[in-house]
C-alpha cells in the first residue's frame, strides 16, 4: 500500500490534473490511497471570504465564491466531459454552505477559529469531489472518502494535533476494506474531526501531515508527496533558480528543513513515517518520471557539508539585555518563565550571561512576554525578520563552517546566530528584506 498526497498545484489545472490521473494509474499495483489538497489557491481565496465576510463586506464575499464556484466549473468542463453536470451537482451543496457561512458571519462579525476550520476544508471536499470523478471517468476505480471520518484530532481549531490511535483504528476500519476490495480511495488533506465531532484542520499546508498520518496509520511500503518541484532541493527554487535536486536526504535534515521554512514539507510530516520507518518521497508533478528526493532514515553523504538552505519569513527577532550588567544568577530562568507563561516557543534562542535573543513568531503573547521582560532589562522587538537554516548532516563535524557561512554576508545585519540547538543546522536571521540576497548568495557559496 502507498499513500499518494497531491498539492494545490497539481490539481490547480487541467494539464496537471490529466498527469495525476497517469500518475496514479502506473500505481495501480501498489494499491494507492490519495490525498488531495485544494485546488490551485483555494484555501487563499477562502481565508479571504471569511475575512470579508466578518468584516461586513458580504458583497465582496459572495463575488469570490461565485469565482471559486466558476474556477471549479471551468477545471470541471475541461477535464471531466461529459460526466462534469454530474460533478459540478455533487458540489452545489458545498458552495451552498459556504454561501450560508458568509452570510451567517457578516451578520455575527466574528470569524471564530472553528468557523474558519469549516470554511477552509471546503476546498478540500470540492476538489476531492472533482478528483475522484475525474479518475473514475478515466476508468480508475476511485472511491471519495471523508477524512474527517478517518483522521482524529484535539479540539485546537486551526492547528489540531491528531490522536493517532483512533486514527489509526479509523483508518484501518474505513480505508483498508476498500483498497482490500481493489477500490482506490480519494480522501482530503488537511481537514478532520475533533473527539466531540466538530470540523478541525491540521494548519495551512497540512495535507502532507495527512498523508503520512494515513501513511503510519495503514502501515504504507511509502509515502509520496507529488507537488510542483523536483523533489527537495538545495534551497527554495524561487528565490533560487538554480537551486539544485537532492536525491537522498535523511528524515533529520528534511524535518529540519521542514522546521525553519522549506514549505514543500509541513513541519509536522515525516514524525509518523520516522516512527515507523516509512520512505517519504517528493515528486514532481510536471515531470512524473523524475526520481524526486527520497527521505530515509539514513542518508549516505553526497560529498556537500551542506545539504540544503532554509529560510522562514515573517519572524520576529526580540533581544532583551539585562537591567543589571553582571553575572545575575537566575536570570535565564526568569526569562524562560515569563515565556512558559505566555505560552511563547521560540525557534532560535541564543543566550550570553546578561542578555538573549530569540525569533520566534509575532504574535499578540510575544508582545505580552516582551512587556513582561522589561522587568528584567532592556527590550528590543522586531518584526519583519527572518530565519535562515543551513542544514546538513555533516555540520557539526566540520571545521570553519561558521567562518564560511558568514563569510560572503559581512555587509548585512545578522540579527541573531544559533548553532549548537541543533547539530545538523546552523540557524541565523536577518532582516526579510535582506532575504533576497542571503539566500542565493550562501546558495553560491555551497553549491557553486
Ligand atoms: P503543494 O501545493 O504541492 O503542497 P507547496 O507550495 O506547499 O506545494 O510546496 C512546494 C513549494 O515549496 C515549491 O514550489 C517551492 O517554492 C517551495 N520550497 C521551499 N523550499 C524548498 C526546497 N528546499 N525544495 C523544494 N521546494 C521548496
Ligand atoms: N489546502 C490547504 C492549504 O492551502 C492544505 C494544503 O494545501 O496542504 O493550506
Ligand atoms: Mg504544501
């Protein structure tokens, strides 16, 4: 059994949607279970709706379902003749729904995170209901299954953390009778259930984080995760064009990358592969016969010290300087307690005697742990930064590495460094704007 995740771009056309039909046709014999995303920028549109909707401007609200509903209309008209009247009846209770929601939120105003959860995964029930005809009508035996009755979550709206275990009970009573009986289910990413029933989602992007939890649950040979790039490479082709493929990475160095900004993963996806030890492989849509990136659990070396660069946007950088400039026993702790209690978990922290810095996030409990520390000393809190990761297995054991990194960037401000909190990357940031130099030039510099 494999699991087969497509991304927003690869059901986003009709060319693209016609090469996921071969592609899951030439695995027939591996007995594929399929995850789709929304189509092209779906889930953009519908924060969008939600957004307007709350914020009174109906109109606007109602003008951007009727574009998704004509943008689903058109993929359907192209791909899906002559069964496409048959699908698009299939969907008129969604967009129906989501026209309801609307008007419900522009007259309440207030876009709760579980409304949102239930207005995002309508993008997921669209194009899975046009998916699955689509294979059907090209004579693969799909089958459209609700994730939401498979995947289990907490009740964290917008971010739910699944409960693998009823997960896995799920799945294993829904999904295997159907693929035991030859059937090829076509089940949503990112969307699922809280224990008490209520719409959950697994945060933008998670439908690879629901590949891979079906993935461990069903015991797959292997996940594939098919999206618009050459599988995993050296750094973010569109901010480097020449950035290169990377055939073999190891689960640390992709979770890593994952971690600190590569979107081609979701942070959360190889935790469940890792556990049970399931190859998760990135592919190419748009060039089905490429062999992608392989994740395992160990890589052989490929001759670079650095595998790949990270880069994470939208950051915020605070540095606080002690009030007193000595040796002041227990500072750390105050500081580290005042971020517990405002539930602050930064992604870099880097710690002198008398001062700190970290990035993490912004949000509205950093600005509260930042009035806090100023208890403690000087507060300086930025936004508009970034985090860069170089990542690779080799690192640690390097000599110079640090000098080499920094060594084509001395004319820009590093906000912060980081090495050490984790052996395989080296982490520093710098101003967004800036991004657009750093991350081509380190790329420059590892990968000629
Ligand atoms: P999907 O819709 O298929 O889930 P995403 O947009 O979420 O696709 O992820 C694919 C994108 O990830 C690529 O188009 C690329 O711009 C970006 N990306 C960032 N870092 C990397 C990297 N190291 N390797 C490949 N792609 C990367
Ligand atoms: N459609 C969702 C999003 O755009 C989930 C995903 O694409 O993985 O975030
Ligand atoms: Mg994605």
């Amino acid at each position: 059994m494999r699991v087969l995740k497509f991304g927003g771009t690869s059901v986003g056309d009709p060319d693209n949607i016609r090469k996921v039909v071969e592609v899951v046709r030439s695995r027939r014999g591996q007995h594929p279970i399929l995850v789709f995303s929304a189509m092209g920028d779906t889930t953009d549109r519908l924060v969008e709706i939600g957004r307007d909707a709350a914020a009174g401007r109906l109109d606007k609200a109602l003008e951007k379902i009727e574009a998704l509903r004509s943008f689903h209309a058109s993929i359907a008209g192209m791909v899906l003749n002559p069964s496409a009247e048959e699908a698009l009846r299939a969907c008129a209770p969604l967009f129906e729904d989501l026209e309801a929601v609307a008007r419900s939120l522009s007259v309440l105003g207030d876009l709760s995170p579980a409304v949102q959860d239930r207005l995002l995964g309508t993008g997921e029930l669209l194009s899975t209901t046009l998916m699955a005809a689509a294979l059907e009508a090209a004579g693969l035996p799909a089958r459209w299954a609700d994730a939401r009755e498979v995947v289990v979550t907490d009740g964290r709206h917008t971010q739910a953390e699944p409960l693998f275990e009823a997960t896995r009970q799920r799945a294993q009573s829904k999904l295997r009778p159907l693929v035991d009986a030859g059937e090829i289910p076509v089940l949503q990413g990112f969307i699922a259930r809280s224990e008490s029933g209520v719409p959950t989602t697994l945060g933008r992007g998670g439908s690879d984080y629901t590949a891979s939890l079906l993935g461990a649950a069903l015991g797959a040979e292997e996940i594939e995760i098919w999206t618009d790039v050459d599988g995993i490479m050296t750094a973010d082709p569109s901010l480097v064009p020449e950035a290169r493929n990377i055939p073999v990475m190891s689960f640390r160095e992709a979770a890593e990358l994952a971690f600190f900004g590569a979107r081609v993963l979701h942070p959360k996806t190889l935790a469940p592969a890792v556990d049970r030890g399931i190859p998760v492989r990135v592919l190419n849509t748009s060039r089905p016969d490429g062999s992608g990136t392989v994740v395992l659990f160990r890589a052989p070396g490929n001759g670079h010290v650095v595998k790949s660069i990270a880069y994470k946007e939208g950051m915020a950088v605070l540095n606080l300087v002690s009030a007193r400039m000595f040796k002041a026993h227990g500072f750390l702790r105050r500081v580290f307690e005042v971020l517990e209690r405002h539930r602050v978990a930064p992604d870099l922290v880097s710690t002198s005697e008398v001062s700190v810095a970290l990035a993490a996030a912004p949000s509205q409990e950093l600005d509260a742990a930042a009035a806090d520390l100023r208890e403690l000393g000087e507060v300086d809190l930025r936004t508009g930064q970034a985090i860069v990761a170089v990542v690779g297995e080799r690192l640690k054991e390097t000599p110079g590495i640090v000098g080499r990194v920094f060594e084509d960037l001395h004319d820009l401000r590093i906000a912060m460094v980081s090495q050490g909190g984790s052996e395989i990357a080296l982490c520093f940031a710098v101003a967004e704007d800036d991004l657009a130099r750093v991350v081509p030039r380190l790329h420059r510099r590892f990968f000629g």
